[in-house]
C-alpha cells in the first residue's frame, strides 16, 4: 500500500507514476475524500477535546459544591455529536483505504517505460542454446512417449490445467526442489521453512494478492474462507507481520517449497498443452526482509541466488527487467529470468524477483526498530522464485533430450 503522505505533499507525482503503469487514478474522488477526511478529523478531535474540558471542569466545580447541572445540560449532546462524527470518520477512512488498496506500487527510478512484456530490456544472457542434429521435441511429445505424463488421468481427477507425472518425471521433479532447497540454505544462507497451504484473508491482502486478485485465488467455505496461497511468497512474508524487529537480526531469509494454486482467470487460452500454465504447481520460493537501506543490493543478491540454480543445471538463460506496465502489482522494480526451451524455440519466463519496498509492509505492519532513532520504521520485502520447479523440469527435459526419446540427468541432480 502507498504512503498516503506521498499523496498528501504531491498528488500529481503519485498519479503520473502510477499512470506509467496504466493505472488511473481517479484524483477527484481522491481528493473529495481526502478533504472530508481532515473537515471530519478536525470536528472529531475538537469534540474530544471539548469533551475532557468540560470534564475538567464539571470535576472542579463539584469539588467547590457549586450546582453542576448547568455544565451537565451544556454537554448533554456531546456525546452523540462525538460518536456521530466519529462514525462518519471512520466510513470515509475506509473509502481511503479501499482506493488505496486498489493502488499499485509505484516504479523505482530505474524502471524502463513500457506497457507490456514487448517493452522489457535485456541485461545479459548466460550460455549458448545446445544445436541439435535431430529436431528437439517439446517436454510434452517426450513425456507422453515415454508414458512420464498422464495428462488423460490428470483430467479424470481434477480437471483441465493439471497434471500426474510418473516414473523419471516424477524422480526428476523430486531432486529438483531438493537441489534448489540444499544450494539456497547450504550457499546463500537461506533458512528452510514449512508453511501451511492455506491463509487467511489478512495473509492474501498483505501482500497484495487481495483484493486485487480476489478471482485468480481458490477460496474454501470455512467460516472465515481461507485461501490455498497462490505462492509462498504469502506465507513466508506475513511472518514478519505486526512485529517490530531487531534490526541486528535483518536480513531474514527465508525458503520453502510448496505447491502454489492458481486459477488463471487471466490466461485463458494460453499455454493449455503441457506443463506450462497450471492450476496447481510447485516451486522454491526465496523472500527477504530487509532494511530500506539494504533493499537495493539485497534484490541482486537474491535474484543472483535464482541464477545461480540455472547455472548448476547449465540451462541457457535471459535476464531482463520489467518495464513499468509489465511488473507485478505489490513491485517497484523486477527482473525476469527466463530459460531457452528448445522445443518452443523460445526463452520462457522461469522466474520473477522483485524488490517491493515498503509497500507489503505497510499493509502488515512489519517493521523494525531504526537504531539511529530508536522508533519503529517499516521494513522493505523482496520475493523471487528460486526457481519454480515445473517450468525447471520442462527445461531439463527439453534441453537433455536424446535422439531415442530418453534425456541424460544433469551431473549435479545424480547424487540426489
């Protein structure tokens, strides 16, 4: 959530940056509210105060013996003019905070302009793409040859956009995640965490999955629902929630794997063969939680720590960074790391690193405790797929494929 201060000193900063990443901002709603908001707290704040005057001086004047029922009958009202403004206070504040809520990140500085995925800019490339003597197939045509993936049996069970891997698919699956999980504890000082696959609806809005993308989540009939998480990133952010921590114990650094449950409402169409674009997934999530001050260098570390798996698997890679109408809702920058699919003659997204600023925090209250000031400051979150696990299979298939249909296990997954 944004500062609403931001807003305050310079509505149209906020509104032209918000603008480069196609949202409009409906300034005179904003502004009506607002001007409500200070005409109401102004009322609400002199009636309190009226209110422990006259109290003083009800108490003084009993303690003289003077008749205090004219002071009684003067203040008779107070108390329903008080809660009646208060009230109508708190009404007009949540009208804020649902515009606010509804309100993406704004860009860091050195986000490129752009409106889609076409306007994302290159930083390097990592290896060379294999060159085939035969034409490479896609993970689909192998795996179904091989009888590694039961697409009709996935259907039977749940559906469209799911799937069931057997045999070396499902092995190799397996010592992926174990690959991912061992180098980002065991290297990159990330520690292991388990958490549960459903939240609340608190968990979802602070980090910005509500209710932004209410449709896009599956929900259960509990009383509260509770939502399957979309993404570790849920879980493991909302810990730090309603906590002041000690700065000493920043950066924390946390990663898990989990299923991830997504209804791609907005996909429609796309990517419906294979293992691309599912309802339900696993992938290695990596979050931190930081200092305003770390953030910055913090976001390369962990989007390194992300490469850094594609490397020991030797998979072609591209780096890119998003522009500003192609990032995430709760992102200020992000960096895309996407892997050559040889069956698809393409480089294909494989994970999304973002540093977040204060925005998550803000909605959680995660903060820590400035030691230069001795008060509480909000922390900054970044997230990233460390890789995600699917997408990392497809790759390995894809590009360690064999002329006879089989594939070759990559030397660092053998002894797993």
């Amino acid at each position: 959530m944004l500062d609403p201060v931001l807003l305050r000193k310079d509505l149209a900063s906020v509104t032209e940056a918000l603008k480069a990443r196609g949202y409009e901002l409906n300034t005179e709603r904003w502004q009506a509210l607002e001007d409500q908001r200070k005409e109401l707290q102004k009322s609400t704040e002199d009636l309190q105060n009226l209110r422990n005057i006259s109290a003083k001086s009800i108490g003084q004047a009993k303690a003289k013996g003077e008749n205090i029922q004219p002071l009684l009958d003067k203040v008779a009202n107070l108390g329903d003019e008080l809660k009646q403004a208060e009230e109508l206070l708190a009404q007009v504040q949540e009208q804020l905070r649902e515009l606010y809520l509804d309100m993406p990140n704004i860009p860091a500085d050195d986000v490129p302009d752009g409106v889609d995925e076409t306007d994302n800019v290159e930083v390097y490339r990592w290896g060379e793409p294999r060159e085939f003597d035969f034409a490479p197939r896609d993970h689909v045509a192998i795996a179904e040859a091989n009888g590694w993936l039961d697409s009709e049996g996935a259907v039977n069970l749940s559906g469209a956009r799911f799937a069931v891997l057997r045999g070396p698919l499902a092995r190799l699956h397996r010592k992926l995640a174990q690959l991912m999980l061992e180098t980002h504890t065991d290297e990159h000082g990330y520690t292991e965490v388990y958490t549960p696959y459903l939240v609340k609806a608190e968990a979802m809005l602070g980090t910005g999955q509500l209710p932004k993308f209410a449709d896009d989540a599956f929900i259960t009939h509990d009383d509260p629902p509770r939502y399957l998480i979309p993404t570790a990133e849920v879980s493991l952010t909302n810990l730090a929630g309603d906590q002041i921590m000690d700065v000493v114990d920043l950066p924390v650094k946390m990663a898990a794997h989990t299923p991830c449950f997504r209804r791609e409402a907005g996909a429609y169409g796309k990517d419906t063969r294979g293992l691309i674009r599912q309802h339900q997934f696993d992938k290695v999530e990596l979050v931190q939680i930081t200092t305003p001050h770390h953030a910055d260098q913090a976001h390369e570390d962990l989007t390194g720590h992300a490469e850094a798996i594609l490397r020991k698997l030797n998979l072609p890679y591209r780096k890119v960074i998003l522009c500003k109408g192609d990032m995430g809702f709760a992102a200020r920058k992000t960096y895309d790391l996407e892997v050559w699919l040889p069956g698809q003659n393409a480089y294909r997204e494989i994970s999304s690193c973002s540093q977040c600023g204060d925005f998550q925090a803000r909605r959680m209250q995660a903060r820590y405790r400035n030691p230069e000031t001795n008060k509480p400051e909000l922390v900054h979150t970044l997230n990233g797929s460390g890789l995600a696990v699917g997408r990392t299979l497809i790759a390995v298939l894809e590009n360690y494929q064999q002329t006879d249909g089989s594939f070759v296990m990559p030397e660092c997954l053998r002894d797993l």
